[in-house]
C-alpha cells in the first residue's frame, strides 16, 4: 500500500517518492501552518545535507532557520547519529548518514499520508 502511495501524483507535483530517486520538501506543500514543527526542520536540515555536505550557514539558510536554532539542531541530529560531521581546510561540512536518509525517507511517505489524507 505504501508503495502505490508513494508513486502517486497530485496537482503535477510528486508527493513523496521511492529512495533513489530525487525528492525535495520544496515540491512538498506543508500543511499550511504558520509554525513549523520540529519534524519539519529535521526534514528541511536533512534534504540540505542529502545530497552532499554542506556548510552551517547553507543549512541554515535551506532550512529558514537562524544561528541559534541551526546549532540546537546540528548537535541533536549529530548526537543521534543523523548527522556526520567532517573538517576540510579548518572548516565545518555535515552531511547525512544512512540513518538520516532513512528517516527523510520515511518522513516523506508520513507526510505524503497525511496529505493524501486531508483530500
């Protein structure tokens, strides 16, 4: 069932996609809140750091967020393995883990469910 969710297409924009394919919160309409849960900052940290590593400040401006924020959640994602941390010419890069990839993932096909959902 969840496969067949996963394909699934709305308004031309793919809800939530199989791993190995490219995905991205930004095609991803959020549930209109005006707050964004902690999940979704999770989320937005993690799609910056997907691909490959990034720096601090460029997380920081993928996922909206600012300084104090990026280092609450850089230390919680990286204490909990979500988060690799790597130190090239003095400076910082994090990228995803397995584990973080994992849980993009399956954020996606909750979120696509809860999409699906409020039709």
């Amino acid at each position: 069932m969840v496969q067949g969710m996963a394909n699934r297409v709305r308004n031309g924009d793919l809800l939530c996609l199989p791993v190995g394919r490219k995905y991205s919160l930004s095609t991803l309409q959020p549930l209109h809140r005006k707050y964004r849960s902690h999940f979704e900052i999770i989320g937005l940290v993690l799609e910056a750091v997907k691909a490959s590593s990034a720096t601090p400040f460029s997380i920081m401006k993928h996922a909206s967020i600012n300084g104090i924020q990026l280092k609450k959640y850089l230390k919680s994602l990286t204490e909990i393995g979500f988060l690799e941390v790597e130190i090239r010419r003095s400076r910082i890069f994090y990228r995803a883990s397995k584990e973080g990839l994992e849980f993009l993932r399956q954020y996606y096909v909750l979120l696509e469910m809860l999409l699906t959902a409020r039709v």
